[in-house]
C-alpha cells in the first residue's frame, strides 16, 4: 500500500521493547519504547493510525514508522509505551482495531 487510503481492521496487537531500542526502524529513525510508534507490513511509512482496545475501550494515536509484525496472528506491533497507555503491557497482546488517519 503505498498511497494513504481509507483502512480499518481488526485483530490481534503486540508490542517490542528495550531488546529492539536504539536500533533503526524500516523509516530509518531509531526505535524509542517510550514514543508512539507502530510496525505495520503494509500502511505507508509514515501514517498515523487510531487503535482501540477491544476490550477496555481505550484508544490513542500512534504513527507507523517500521514493517512487522512477523507474527502471522498479529495485525501491528505497537511500541511498549502505546502498549501500556492501552492497558495490555502486562498481557503483552490484545485485540484491536486499527483505523488510518486521513489528512
């Protein structure tokens, strides 16, 4: 996908931590746990994308700056900050939605 259009979908959501900060990202930026990024294996790089917690409502904003997950049952790996602000650091995945921000 390069071209920024209408996405909406829903699955599984982890995240990666210390062992992958300080290393460069798919964007070339280094990866910082404690900042709002996002893997996703297709949505342009950048883009910024809503997700939700399925289970307990919560929702934030993060910015797709690297490609993964490289799990076939995750649909994005979001960074240990966006991750805990979403109540599922501790389970270390969870259902989400995610949605494309649309200049």
């Amino acid at each position: 996908m390069n071209k920024l259009m209408p996405y909406h979908a829903r699955g599984v959501a982890s995240w990666y931590g210390t062992r992958y900060h300080g290393l460069p990202t798919a964007s070339g930026e280094l990866y910082d746990v404690m900042k709002l990024t996002a893997a996703h294996p297709v949505l342009p790089i950048p883009s910024y994308v809503r997700v939700t917690n399925v289970e307990n409502g919560r929702t934030l904003i993060v910015r797709v700056n690297d490609r993964g997950p490289f799990l076939s049952d995750r649909i994005i790996d979001l960074s240990y900050v966006a991750a805990a602000k979403l109540g599922y650091a501790a389970k270390g995945r969870a259902l989400v939605e995610i949605d494309v921000i649309l200049p």
